[in-house]
C-alpha cells in the first residue's frame, strides 16, 4: 500500500502527465517530501517559507478533508490515504 | 476564441448583476477535450468582496471531484468586476491555474447591476499562462449545434 497525490492540470509537467502518483510518509509534510523526491519541483508549487508552510492558493486535502482545518503539514498520513491538491480558484 | 451559447452568457450576465455589488464566480464545466462548455456551475463567492472573488475549499473539492467523475473539465472559469474594466486585475492573473481554461470576465460597472438597465454588459475572454494574458474572440452561438462540422 502507499499513499496516493491526485494532482492537478497544472503541476501535471513535474509528473510526465501523470494525474495521481504514490508516496510514503507518516505526516503530510514527510509525503510531500517523498513524493518531490520522484518529481523535483513538485514541493515548492505546494509549499513556501521557512519554517515550511502550504501556500496559500493552494488547497491541500486527506481523505477529503481540507487539512488548513486538521493540522497543515503536520496531518498524520497513512498507507491507503488519497492526498488531494488543488489550485485555489481565486482572483480579484 | 471562446465559442459559447447564447443562454450560457446571458446567465452569467444574470449572476453578475445579481450578485453586484460583490463579485460573481462560477465554472461552465464541458466534456474533457471538446472546448464546449456545456454545464454552468455558479459558485459561491466565498470572500464575499467587492474586490475579491474565491472559490470555498470544500465547494472546489466537490466540484472537481463531481467533474472528475463526469470526465468534464472547466471550460470557462468566470468572473465579475464590479467597479472597473471586464479585464484581468494583476491579482487574476497572479492567481491563474488552470492554463486550459477560457477566463470570462464581466463588468457591472457604471449601473449596469440595475434591474432598469438593458444596455450591453462587457463580456470578454482571455487565457492566462504563466503570468500572461491574451484576450480572444468570443463568438455566441444560439446552440452548439450550429458550429458542428467546423473545425
């Protein structure tokens, strides 16, 4: 088992236009981190700073739930969980 | 250039004006590949912001996932202004992400969120890419049907 990233249109060129790929972690920065080891780039379209925060025009979800709400990076992952990211749509 | 039904513009023209004098959004989300947008999905404005539009994270996640399902894809991502030109502000065009889509932009500027008005509404299309913007004709069509066979 290991942990699914659906990914978006737009990040699609740092996946060979792959629209989910597969990573271990037990936090979702550690999968993050994993998965930018397969797909260099990946990381800094989904996180900026230091310390290290999500961006914030990205939407970032586990299992469905927007993770802004269940700890950001530090939200526990696990074999089985589908990471979601989604540009927000947003503008002015 | 972005071709689209007539009844799709003249509904988003329907939800900018009623929105004004906050900003509306909504997708037309179309069968992926064919560049029809087909099924208008008017949004909340989450920001609720005369000067600011965005979509609800759990709003976003549904309606990718229901588009995802139907094997749709954004067609058009629509906005309005509501005091200023239908063209992309600094911000739109910093916040772009999705380089497939036609982004709509309406005015209701100088009145025209009044129900009294019946004069044009600025509609205009654009795609952003990397930060930059081209604008496109934008063709309305009473349905779809009569651009079949072209190319």
């Amino acid at each position: 088992m290991a942990i699914e990233l659906r990914v978006p249109t737009i990040l699609r060129t740092y996946t060979g236009g792959e629209k989910a790929v597969s990573g271990d972690g037990t936090t979702l920065a550690e999968f993050i981190d994993n998965v930018n080891g397969n797909h260099p780039g990946l990381k800094e379209r989904i996180v900026e700073g230091e310390p290290e925060e999500l961006r914030r025009f990205v939407n970032v979800y586990v299992n469905d739930e927007d993770v802004r709400f269940t700890g950001g990076l530090k939200t526990e992952v696990n074999d089985g969980d589908v990471v979601v990211v989604l540009p927000a749509v947003a503008g002015g | 250039m972005l071709v689209i039904e007539k009844a799709t513009v003249d509904a988003i023209v329907a939800h900018a004006r009623k929105d004004h004098p906050d900003e509306a959004c909504g997708v037309v989300a179309g069968p992926a590949g064919s560049d029809r947008a087909v099924r208008l999905i008017p949004m909340l404005n989450a920001a609720m912001s005369p000067t600011f539009y965005e979509f609800d994270s759990g709003d976003l996640l549904r309606l990718y996932q229901e588009m995802d399902s139907r094997d749709e894809e954004p067609v058009v991502i629509y906005h309005s202004h509501t005091a200023t030109e239908a063209y992309p502000s600094r911000t739109d065009i910093t916040l772009a992400q999705e380089p497939g889509a036609h982004y709509v932009l309406v005015s209701t500027r100088d009145g025209a969120d009044s129900p009294a008005y019946d004069g044009p509404v600025e509609f205009r299309s654009y795609r952003i890419i990397d930060g930059e913007v081209t604008e496109e004709d934008v063709r309305v069509v009473g349905s779809y049907e009569e651009t079949q066979g072209e190319h």
